[in-house]
C-alpha cells in the first residue's frame, strides 16, 4: 500500500515538472495525446454531419442553437480530457487529475455560463413578465358581419373542400398516368390559395421514396396537382421547368437544407408551396423575430421567396411582398397572436387567477377566401371552455389585419355534431365548417362525407340557434331547405337573395314518384310542361295529399341538372 502510494506521488511531481519545462519552452501546459486528436476528428466529422443534415438556425433566439452550442462544448471537454493520466487511489478518489487541461475547466465553465444565460433568456421572454409584449402583437378590429362578410346570393361557388378530400381527388388526378404514379407521389400538404380570383388547393409531386429520387433527381419534379374545391375537380399540372427542390428530395436539393443554408441565421416558419398569377411555383418561407427578450412573442418579419426550378432565393420585407402570395402567416401562428391577446391584454395574473375578459379560439380553425386574400375563419370562446361562442375572428393570412365580430352561437364542433346528428342514420361525418352571410344572418355550411372520404351531402346551420339544420344533395338544394328554416323559425334575411333565386309556377301534376335515396325518400312531382320538382319527403310530409291532375303553385329554386327544388306548394 505504501509502495503504490509512492509511485503515485512521484508520477505526480514527474508529471509537474514536465508541465514546466513545457511552459519554459512556450509550449502549451499539456500534452495532447493520440487518442486526444482521433476524438477531436471524430467530433468534427459529427459536428459537420450534424449541421448538414439537421441545419439548424445559427441564431440566438432559437432555444435549439443554443442547446446545439451547449452540446458541442461539452463533447470538446470530453475531447480533451486525458484519460490515461488520470491517477486514482484504491478507495476510488481522484487524487489528481493529471491529465485534465484548461480546455475542460473553460469548456465546462462555458457550458455554466450558457445554462444560466439560458434561464435567464428564457424568463426574460416570458409571458410572466412580458405580457404586454405579447398582447400587443395584434391589432384587432370590430368587424361588422353584413359589410365585411359579403352575402353568399348563390352558394354553389363557396370552396368547402377539406385537405383529407383534396388528398382522394388529387390522387385521381395521377392515377391514370402511368409515368408520373409510378415515380412520384402528391404531397400530403394542400395550400389554399387565391389563383387569380378563383379559390382552389394545390400541392406539388413529390418522389416516392429515396430510390425513386435517386432514378429521377436529374430529370426533377414534373408538375404539381391543382384542386377546384367548389367543383371537386383536380387537374395535373406540368410544368415547362421542372422542380428541382423539394421538401421529399436529398442532399443539396432538399428544400428546408436549400433555404436555410442560402440564409443561415434565419428562423424560418414553415415552407408554403404556391402559385404565382402565371401558375408558376414558388414556396414561400415565413421569418421569425422574438419580440420579448430572447424567445417570447415570435412574429414574421419578412419571408423568403424561393423558385422551387431554379433554386433562386429573395428575402423580402413585409412592405415588399406581391399581392399573388396568400400565406405569409401560419393559421396556427394567427390563432396564437389572437389567443396572446385575448388572454394577456388584462396582464399575466388576471390571465391565471381573475379572467377577467379573457378569451380564447377554439381549438381549430378554417380557411376562407375574400377579396383576393385568404383568411384564416376560427371562433373565439371564453376561457372557461363551454360548448358556445362569444364570437369569432378574420384573420388575413398575407397581411395578418384580423377583425373580430362579436355573434354568439355554437361553436365549430357543436355545429358538426348537430350536422351529423341530421343525418346520423347514413353514418356521414362533417368536415370542419366555413362561415357564410345568408340574408346577413351568420350560417355555418360545412360538407358531409362518407366512410371513403367522398363528398356525399351539404349541411347548413344557423350560428346563433344551432338547431335549425338544412341539409341537401346538393349547396343549392340545402340552401333552399335552410331559407324554408328560417322562416318557419321567424328569422328575418335581407331578401335580396331569395327573390332572386326562388320562383313560382303554376303546374298541372301528370305523375308523381317517391324514390328512396340513401335511406332518404323524395317526392319527384312532373308536371305537364314536363318539368320536374323535387323535394325531400321528411321536410314537407303534406306532399302525400298531392294527386295526379292536381294544379298547383310551386315555389322553388332552378337546379342544375334540370330537376327544380321544390320548396313550397299551394
């Protein structure tokens, strides 16, 4: 025991005087050994594998560029510790570590530092302490609903179309062409956009899988797929160019790698594919900056506009984007710049304990398109998280203006339940709904699908009494089954719309018919003039009185196949 303790201690003073000969010399204070140089290789190698294929924003308001720099100190400490000269006693205390150098104190020092800074950042951007900050990131406006909402007078061009229906229609679109189905694939992710005044839905090819990208990198992604959501058509698009960076591609074309290398310290909020006014495509890719200390109260600052052909990239200031680009700002970016300031105007205790004023959107939200622009549609709640409305918000997805209109009702999903609760014994279910102005009475249509994901039904419900439901084959058909509603239910419209649409006739009845739909019975009344009129048996059971030869009024609404819905008769 004496012994080892010995030679301990003299390897010890050994390892000392060598230090100082070394520091006589102007040599470094330590030796750095062999396996001191492979470790510091190997990290290299991993740091630079780790950043191109991760790429992460070299950007202090990023938590995960400082988790990444804390990280790398850390490995290096580890790097340059030695080992080998590392003495320990029997009883497993170090007795010196002889092999231990300054990079490992100032690296482990560092990494103190950082941690702290870091806590520090992170309650400095808190909403604890910087509500004001957050709540006053959005400026909202009182919306008047019968001016800013323009009337739906014919509701059969309003886009109900979700993203799980897009997805089956654009999967059509490429099912019959051999070359394209076979290498490439449509993206998952539809944008809507406003193409050139036409509400619609696109999302570009993408390669189906590593192979496939290999077979076809140099020939590119011919075209993108663009979904009618009112006509529920889709239509392949090529393109002369063809797309060379993508979100399915590899290496130094996949597109977020592109992006963030062409500009490394950006903080980037997603890539949003669109179309220009010419049909050419570009992705648009939001940037971030905090606006309470280090991290808190994110908002777009500009956006990056990249040419998916061509690689080009364009930063540009918010002042300076085209009109053609819809979506500048994130639906759920928007929802949190409302929620920030429905719940944080009254300060961050009244947010937690008084609630006084506080209000939330509901936990989902819409798309609809107005004047050029696509909005983002959400309701807004109180905190206490009820089943109704106190409102609901407008919030324009390029320019982020948000007007907020103040119209109790059901919430979205009530509105849905109550929807399929119409129609729960065809078991269909709805689609997240769009708010319209029918007469300037506030109505939620929504679509009804079946268990494939095909459009089957419309449904229109009454926002302020979620009760009143219309439900049709078709928008015009529900359409006139809900103005039937709401005057049986003594709900005043502007009229404008319905003097235009309804009409009357006088018919002599020649035949009439009950067919049975999907479990739903309609009458079919042909009258002498061989026009046709038909109505749902459950809404108007009086129909049974009608007979052949009868003449009758009719009040109805034209339809597009040639078969008229009746609404009325006398």
């Amino acid at each position: 025991m004496a012994k080892n303790k010995v030679k301990v201690e003299y390897d010890v003073d050994m390892e000392k005087e060598r230090r100082k000969k070394q520091q006589k010399n102007g040599k470094p204070g330590f030796a750095i050994r062999r396996s001191n140089i492979l470790l510091y290789g190997l990290l290299l190698v991993v740091e630079v594998l780790f950043y191109y294929f991760l790429t992460p924003a070299i950007n202090v308001h990023t938590s995960g560029f400082w988790t990444w720099v804390i990280l790398t100190l850390a490995a290096i400490g580890f790097c340059s510790f030695d080992f080998k000269g590392t003495r320990i006693t029997k009883k497993g205390n170090i007795k010196e570590a002889v092999g231990s150098t300054k990079v490992v104190m100032v690296s482990f020092t560092a990494i103190l530092v950082l941690i702290v800074g870091l806590i520090i950042g992170g309650l400095a951007s808190s909403q604890l302490f910087r509500a004001s900050k957050y709540a006053g990131i959005i400026k909202v406006e009182d919306g008047d609903f019968a001016t800013d909402v323009p009337e739906s007078e014919n509701i059969n061009n309003i886009a109900l179309m979700d993203t799980d229906s897009a997805r089956i229609i654009g999967d059509r679109a490429i099912g019959s062409l051999s070359d394209v189905v076979s290498q490439y694939q449509v993206s998952e992710t539809y944008s809507t956009i406003d193409y050139n005044g036409v509400p619609m839905k696109v999302a570009p090819l993408e390669y189906a899988g590593f192979i496939k990208y290999l077979n076809n990198k140099d020939a590119g992604i011919p075209g993108y797929v663009l979904v009618d959501p009112v006509k529920n058509e889709a239509d392949y698009v090529k393109i002369e160019k063809p797309i060379q960076y993508s979100s399915s591609a590899y290496f130094g074309k996949n597109l977020q790698r592109h992006v963030q290398l062409s500009y490394p310290t950006y903080d980037f909020n997603g890539y949003y594919f669109e179309l220009d006014n010419e049909g050419n495509p570009y992705y648009i890719c939001p940037v971030l900056k905090p606006n309470a200390g280090l991290f808190g109260a994110k908002d777009v600052k500009g956006i990056v506009l990249c040419d998916p052909c061509s690689g080009d990239c364009e930063y540009m200031d918010l002042g300076d984007i085209p009109n053609w680009v819809d979506r500048v700002y994130d639906g759920d970016l928007l929802c949190d710049r409302y929620n920030w300031y429905g719940m944080l105007s009254g300060g961050f205790i009244n947010s937690k304990i008084g609630n006084k004023g506080c209000k939330v959107t509901t936990d989902d939200y819409g798309y609809k398109v107005m004047d050029g622009d696509v909005w983002v549609y959400t309701g807004v709640t109180s905190v206490n998280g009820d089943q109704s409305n106190i409102g609901f918000v407008l919030m324009n997805s390029r320019t982020a203006e948000s007007k907020y209109f103040a119209i109790a009702g059901a919430e979205e999903h009530s509105a849905m339940s109550s929807a399929e609760g119409q129609v729960q014994n065809l078991g269909y279910t709805s689609s997240f709904p769009s708010l319209i102005n029918i007469g300037n009475v506030p109505t939620y249509i929504m679509v009804l699908k079946d268990n494939a994901g095909l459009v089957k039904m419309y449904a229109l419900v009454n926002v302020e009494k979620y009760s009143i439901v219309a439900t049709g084959a078709t928008q015009k058909e529900a359409l006139a089954s809900y103005r039937k509603l709401l005057a049986e239910n003594s709900i005043t419209t502007s009229g404008n719309d319905v003097s235009e649409d309804t009409l009357s006739k006088k018919i002599t009845v020649t035949q009439i018919r009950y067919i049975t739909v999907e479990n739903e019975t309609y009458v079919y009344i042909t009258a002498k003039d061989r026009s046709v009129y038909k109505q749902n048996f459950a809404e108007n059971e009086s129909l049974i009185k009608i007979e052949e030869g009868d003449v009758i009024t009719v009040h109805y609404m034209e339809g597009d196949d040639g078969v008229n819905t009746l609404l009325s008769y006398e």
